[in-house]
C-alpha cells in the first residue's frame, strides 16, 4: 500500500467518527484553528512569501500572483470566516422528512456526511483554509490538493490546521494534503476510500478527472458569465454593474467574461460602456456590429471562453431571445445577469437561462457561498445533480433513511393483516 493509499484509508476510518461528532465539538475545532492560524501567521507569511517569490521568476500572470498572495487580509478573511461558521446551524442529522407508514412505524430522511470528499483547487492558499473549514463543519473528511505554485503556503496551513483540529478533538488523519500529480491520479483510483471529488478548474480539467475516474465528480467548470443590458435598462445601474462584474476581481470564475447589449441601445450606450471599462483598463472584444460603433475594439476569437483577465467580449443582440439563446449555447451554466427595469422581462430570462445563478439588476460577483450566507463554497458546481450553484454545507450532506417500527414485517401487509397509513408528519 502506497503512502497515499494509506493516508485515504485513514481518512475514511475518520470519516466515520467525523460523522457522528457533536456540533460543540466542530464549532470548538473551528474557533482553534482560528486562533492557531493568527498564532502561526509569521510563518505562514514567510512560506506565502517563498511562493510568491517563485511566482515572480516564473511570470506567473498577475492575476493568479494576486489570488496567491496570503497576507493581513487574507488572514482576517479566512478567520472571519471560521468564526462564522460556528454561528451556522449544524447540516447534520436534520429530520428532512417524516412518514408515519403505520401507527408503530415511522420513516425519516435524515442529513449526513458525504463521507471522503477528495477537492483539486486552485493555486489560492485562502482557499484551503475554506474547503476544510467546510468540511469539518459538514462532518467529512478531507484529500486536499491544491495549486503548486502554492506549494509552501498550503504545506503550512495544513500543518497548523491538522493540529490544532485534532487538538480539538477531531479523529486523527480527518484531514489529508497531497501535494503531487501523482497523490491526485492514485486518488481516482481509490473508490474504496474516497466518496466524492470536487475538482476546480477549467472544462477540460473536470471533463478528465469525470473520464479517468469511477468516483462520482461534482463538476466545477469553467465560468464564462454573461451580463446582458435589456433594452429597458437603466443606463447608469448598466454600467455600474458591468464595471463591478468584470473589474471588480478579474481571476474568479464568478467574473463577467461576455456582455450582451440590445442592439435597440447599442449605438448611444456601447460608447459610455467602452468609456467606462477603459477607464479600468479593460481591453475590449467584439463581433462585427460592436466593432461598427467602437472601431477600436479587438475581434472576438471565441464566445464560450473564460478571460480570467482584465478582457471582455461585447456581443449586439437583437433582443432577449438572441440573448437567451447566446447564453445557453457559449455559457458555461455558471452565473448570468439580466439588467433591466421590466420584472415581466427579468422573470422570464431568469426562469429560461439554464445557469446553476441567474440574477435580476445585480452584480455576477453575488455568485458565492460566503454571500449567499453559506459559510464560504468549496466550489461553484455547474452540474445539475446533487448540488448546484455555490456548494457551501448544504452540498457537502446527503442523507439516509431510517424507520423506528416494533417487530413489524412485510409480511403482515402483503396478506392484509395490517395496512400502511402513509401519513406526512414533516
């Protein structure tokens, strides 16, 4: 047995007392590591500081060198962030349904862990702290991987994080840091002990991982978010929200990658729009009308693509269907906005874009789990099963049946003897 092998047995093993662990326990866990991350930040400093040093002699674009940093702010961020999540109900053992199936028996669907849950993230060491904060609260256990150029930060915080959790009382290998491709391709192979992967990442990342593993994947794809400004837009919320959506922080997936503008407003709007992203140094791509009134702007290569970067494509659209339309064959089923003033018009493009997020009059960015008072997100899932849109706690539970009865047997209802009520009690 390899060494990873064996540290994703171990995992499992404590997966099943993760489960069973009284929520005082996890809230108390998660207020140490808290307390351990402030108590150890110069050293967490000095390994995000060699990381960052390494991402400068390899270029690293600037926007991934600005997710990599770990400094003050990030600190604060992710201790917050701890600290709230204690104040979260627990998503464990909640009655989800309740059946009287006779007057002796009864049937509940009750939350509980996934299990071993196996996350390939980005090179943000924020990150790792959220997802196993997450965990933790949920009751799973964790394989975490994320991004090499974060190599010593991720090292650091994990140390800290195992010890001061199991400090706390968590079981012993709860938690599990690979650092290598070769931990992330024995992982696929390890249906035994892992019970769900959440990959972060682009398409065809979250395509290979589906294709080389027969663990199930909770899809995080690609984000190529759409705003689309509605010819009964207000013009000034227009352009506040497209400069929000796409400048506001350009390397998330939850950052507007292409704007859909009514050809009806297109001629007296597109030159404010242009005014207002070149102001934040936004270059500009477009089809063929946009570039009939903006001659400067650059020809859009492809639609379905995620800039991640201080770009965006503007699309001419003869009105909503074109939009709609547009969305639902380049879009990645992410998060996409519809600004406008009529709410007739709002209902309809919020009920037929096929996005995990659809917004009315609001920034694409809103597309996260800390927001949405989730407790932060492992990811953004793009599938439809399980969960969708940010996964924050609720995503990380299934659930299981149980019935309390009194000797009763199939028997005696399949003769007559005794006859179900099925009576809905919750």
């Amino acid at each position: 047995m390899t060494d990873f092998e064996t540290r994703a047995k171990e995992a499992k093993q404590a997966s099943f007392a993760m489960a069973v662990l009284p929520t005082d326990v996890k809230n108390k866990a998660l207020l140490a590591i808290a307390d351990a991350l402030a108590a150890n930040k110069e050293a967490i400093f000095a390994a995000n500081a060699e990381d960052m040093k390494n991402a400068k002699e390899t270029d690293l674009p600037m926007p991934l060198q600005k997710r990599l940093l770990f400094d003050e702010h990030k600190l604060s961020d992710v201790t917050c962030g701890l600290k709230g999540l204690t104040e979260l109900p627990d998503p464990v053992g909640r009655e989800l349904m309740k059946t009287e199936m006779d007057d002796d028996l009864v049937l509940t669907r009750v939350s509980c862990p996934i299990g071993v849950l196996g996350i390939i993230f980005e090179s943000r060491p924020d990150a790792l702290v959220q997802i196993a904060s997450l965990a933790l609260k949920s009751g799973n256990s964790c394989c975490l991987k994320g991004g090499s150029e974060a190599v010593n930060s991720n090292r650091v915080l994990f140390e800290v994080i195992e010890k001061a959790s199991v400090e706390a009382g968590l079981p012993k290998g709860w938690i599990v840091l690979m650092e290598t491709r070769n931990d992330v391709a024995e992982m696929l192979l390890l249906d035994k002990y892992i019970d769900l992967i959440i990959p972060r990442g682009s398409n065809a990342f979250v395509q290979y991982i589906m294709q080389h593993s027969s663990i199930p994947v909770m899809g995080h794809a690609d984000g190529v978010c759409h705003l689309y400004i509605n010819e009964k837009a207000d013009r000034e919320m227009a352009l506040k929200l497209a400069v929000d959506s796409k400048t506001q922080y350009v390397a998330v997936c939850n950052a507007c990658e292409t704007i859909l503008v009514d050809e009806s407003i297109a001629g007296e709007f597109l030159p404010d729009l242009a005014k207002a992203l070149s102001d934040k140094n936004v270059e500009l791509h477009g089809c063929e009308k946009t570039k009939a009134i903006l001659p400067d702007v650059l020809p859009v290569e492809e639609w379905h693509h995620e800039y991640l970067d201080y770009k965006v494509s503007i699309k001419i659209v003869s009105g909503m269907e074109e939009a709609i339309a547009h969305i639902n064959q380049y879009g990645s089923g992410h998060t996409d906005a519809i600004v406008t003033t009529d709410a007739q018009t709002a209902d309809e493009f919020l009920n037929r874009v096929d996005s995990g997020n659809v917004f009315w009059n609001c920034s694409t960015r809103f597309s996260d789990g800390l927001r949405y008072g989730f407790g932060a997100e492992v990811g953004i899932s793009t599938s439809k099963l399980h969960a969708r849109g940010p996964v924050g706690l609720d995503g990380l539970v299934t659930y299981k049946y149980k019935i309390r009865g009194n000797g009763n047997l199939v028997a005696d209802y399949s003769n007559g003897t005794r006859n179900f009520t099925h009576k809905h009690i919750l």
